[in-house]
C-alpha cells in the first residue's frame, strides 16, 4: 500500500505542477470542471441514489449552469465580480456550518442522513466552491503575470499538504486529545497545532521564495492557520458523510489513495478560505 502511495504521488504531483502552470486559462478551467464532476460523482455514493448515473444529473447542470452564468475569463475573475464573491462567502459559511456538523457527529445527522435533498446540497457546497476559488486565485495579476496567480495555487497546496505532514508525525508524537473521536479517532489538537505550525512556516518561505504579497505578517498568520484550520475539517467532514454511507474510500481511481475525493477533500474547505481572507485582506 506504502509502495503504491508513493508511486501514484510520484506521478501525480507532477502532473497536478504541471497543470496549474502550463495549461492555457481556459483549458485549465475545463481540466479543473472534469476534476470537479469526477468529485461530484464520487459524491453520488453518499447520495443512497437508485442511479449513480442519474444523480449525476442535478451537479452537472448546476455546474454547467455557474460556468455559463458567471464569468471565467481571467480578467473579470481577478476583479472578483460580486458574484464571485458571493460564491466565496456561500464557502465559508459552509464550512463553519461543515465543521459544527463533524465536531458534533453522530447527533448531527439526524436531520440530514434520510434527506436525498441535503446531501445533494452538501455536495455542492462543497466543490462549488472550490472550482470557484481556485480560478479566482489562478487568475490573479494574470494579465501582468500569467504565473503569479498559479504560484498562489500551489501555495495552498504546499500550505494543505504540509499541514498534513505536520499533523501526522506531531499527532504520532504527541497526540492525546481527539478533535472529533466519532469521526476520525487518529485526528488530534496536537496534531491539528503541530501541522499549523509547519504550514505557517512552509507558507511564510514559499510566499519569500515566489514574491507573493501579504497585507503583514499578521495577515499571512491568520490567512495560514485559519486556512489549515479549515483543511483538517474538509478531511473530517468527507470521512463523516462516507461514515453515513458506510463506504471506505471514495473511489479506486487513485492506487494507494482511494479517489479523487479522498485526494481533495482538504483542499475542498482550504481554497474557498484561503482565498476569500486573500483576497480580501491583501
């Protein structure tokens, strides 16, 4: 398992660079689309539909219609048109309202495991969202600086999977206090602080390293921590909705890692949050 892990990420890493570098603006947002309904279809699972194929159906037209609504080239995306923020502001509502639900489980799914309609929504609200956000990031400066904004993207990559880093080997080390033991029994405070550290640090050198502007210090602390924060419960939640739907993993496209979900769930809550304080504070 350890082997393949290695190997998928040895493959995958570079490609995922390679994308958020290289591809053309608008191939991009298809290639992050197809990522997307790849996570909405994993997603149907959770849903108890009678056909995966037909629950596919209300998050491709929703999607489809935000993509023709509202605009993707990379000029108005910079400028964040209120709708833009809108969505962002619908991100981080739901996932203060995500985490609430995680920290509380199993009480809390009395209102929503039997509901086909919330689970839907749930779904959306989480990889809405995130398409949303992370074009807004990429096309930041894009007109001045075609990679300015893609090294923002990776920037909330390096600050998720170095949280994750940290939060594993101080949580092994030093772990005693279980942020939501219903849920994901491995999961501590300590570990939780450990990986803020560490991603404050990775996000302080990488913005050094790749000339990203923040507003201060402060600024880029709170953005970092709230940011990881908001990373280990996209993990917790994805792993509370396949602990009501009684599945594992998400999916099996990824050896050694499940599905896309399982790869993404952390930057599902991370990237609205990053990129709303982002782009609000600096």
């Amino acid at each position: 398992m350890l082997k393949q892990r290695i190997i998928t990420a040895l493959i995958l890493a570079p490609l995922v660079i390679a994308g958020i570098f290289f591809l053309p603006f608008p191939a991009f947002v298809y290639a992050l689309a197809a990522v997307t309904l790849a996570g909405f279809w994993e997603w149907t699972q959770f849903v108890d539909a009678k056909s995966r194929l037909g629950a596919m159906l209300v998050p491709a037209i929703v999607l489809g219609a935000s993509i023709a609504i509202m605009p993707t080239d990379a000029s108005t995306l910079a400028e964040m048109a209120p709708s833009h923020l809108f969505m962002l502001l619908i991100g981080g509502a739901w996932w203060l309202i995500a985490s609430a639900l995680a920290v509380t489980y199993p009480s809390s799914t009395t209102p929503w495991s039997k509901s086909v309609l919330l689970k839907y929504l749930f779904g959306l609200l989480t990889l809405l969202p995130f398409f949303w956000s992370v074009l807004m990031l990429r096309a930041v400066n894009y007109a001045e600086s075609p990679y300015h904004g893609a090294q923002l993207v990776l920037l909330v990559c390096f600050l998720v999977w170095s949280a994750d880093t940290g939060a594993y080997f101080s949580g092994k080390q030093f772990g005693k206090h279980k942020m939501a033991p219903a849920v994901s029994p491995k999961k501590t405070v300590e570990g939780l602080i450990g990986g803020a550290a560490l991603a404050v640090l990775v996000t302080w050198g990488g913005a050094a390293m790749m000339d990203i502007p923040f507003a201060g210090t402060g600024s880029l602390l709170v953005i970092a921590v709230l940011s990881v924060i908001a990373s280990v419960f996209g993990d917790l939640v994805e792993s509370m909705f396949k602990r009501v739907a009684g599945i594992k993993d998400s999916g099996n496209i990824l050896p050694g890692h499940g599905g896309i979900l399982d790869r993404i769930d952390s930057l599902t809550a991370a990237f609205p949050v990053f990129a709303l304080l982002y782009l609000w504070l600096v």
